[in-house]
C-alpha cells in the first residue's frame, strides 16, 4: 500500500500548511506547488516558510 500524498498549501498571508492531496482545497488557501508523502511536504515546509510572521505583520514591521 502506498503512502497517502499530500500538497503544500499557502494563504494570503503567507502562512503554510499541508492538505490531504485527494480533498478539495479549504476557502482561502492555494496550492504551493510541492506535491509529495507527510514527511516530504513538512520538510518542504520547513524549508521554505522560515518567517512565521503573517505577511501583512511582517510589512507593517518595515
């Protein structure tokens, strides 16, 4: 049996997250491009979401 695939997801705010690959994105997220197991998309994750700050905190602070 195969590993259940998920996709990275991204919001407005710039804010990550992984979805189950077979449902239906939620209202207000995005694919992010990066499809693969749990374990590779928080990897991905980790990778490239290396300021938690929502977008809109993180302009206001420039």
């Amino acid at each position: 049996m195969s590993e259940p695939r998920f996709v990275v997801v991204r919001n407005d705010e710039e804010q990550y997250s992984i979805w189950s690959a077979d449902r239906e994105l939620p209202p207000g997220w995005h694919d992010a491009g990066f499809t693969g197991t749990r374990a590779e998309c928080l990897a991905h994750v980790d990778e490239v979401w290396t300021d938690m700050r929502p977008r809109s905190v993180r302009e206001a602070a420039r």
